[in-house]
C-alpha cells in the first residue's frame, strides 16, 4: 500500500482496497472478507482457516480484526442439546459503502481545517514583520 497521498491518487487500486485504506486490514483480511461473502452463508472459524489454508489462530485474529472494522458480524447458533457455537457473516455492502463515505467526508472536512490552519500559519503575508538591524 502507498504510504503517501500522492502515491495513492498514482497507483492503481482497486475497491478492495478500501479495506487496507480504511481500516488498516492486511490482505489475509480481504481474502476473508471475500470468501464469506462468496460462500453466502455464516462460516465457522475453523471452516474460514480450512478456506484460507492457515491456522485456526491466524483466522481468528483476521476475522476479529474484520469485526473491529464493521465488515462482518458475528451470530451465535445453539446446539438442541445445548452448547453453542459461532459463525461470521459479512455486513450488507450497502451500509458498510455509507459508513466508508462518512468516514471519508469527515476525514476531508478535517484535511481541509489542517489545510486553512497551514495556510494561515505559513503565509507570508501574515507573518509579523521584525525590524532588520544594521
């Protein structure tokens, strides 16, 4: 990923990038997030890590990660003779494409005060004048 502005608007990224961009996800995260969103139905964490060809600790961690950025969500399933277990969906694309664009909204109205701040306290013609000795 870009570490500057200007080398994110140059480089080609793709919407999947949003995630890294956003939310600091790894690529680990992406290849999750896609595979419960391919497979359509709640997945457990052992079946996410059977998919992703990892350990069962590295699934939890990406998919932890995943729910502490609102891209997926969590649902609980009781077995009849009692017990539990818990499988992962992701969150509707809808409502997470709004949260990002609020996020991004906020983050430009904050840019744009960091911008007038800068500008007013590097213009020239603002700076007080000091008297040049001889």
């Amino acid at each position: 990923m870009p570490n500057s502005m200007s080398e994110m608007l140059r480089s080609d990224m793709e919407c999947e990038g949003l995630l890294e961009c956003f939310h600091d996800l790894k690529e680990l995260d992406k290849d999750v997030f896609a595979i419960l969103h391919e497979r359509g139905e709640g997945l457990t964490v052992d079946e996410i890590a059977d998919a992703i060809d990892r350990e069962r600790s590295t699934a939890y961690r990406s998919v932890q990660r995943l729910m502490q950025a609102g891209f997926i969500q969590k649902e609980q399933v009781n077995y009849d003779q009692g017990g539990y277990y818990h499988v992962y969906h992701p969150r509707d694309a809808e409502e997470i494409s709004r949260e990002m664009q609020r996020m991004l909204n906020d983050w430009y109205a904050k840019m744009g005060q960091l911008i007038g701040e800068f500008g007013e306290k590097y213009d020239e013609t603002s700076a007080p004048s000091t008297p040049v000795e001889s």
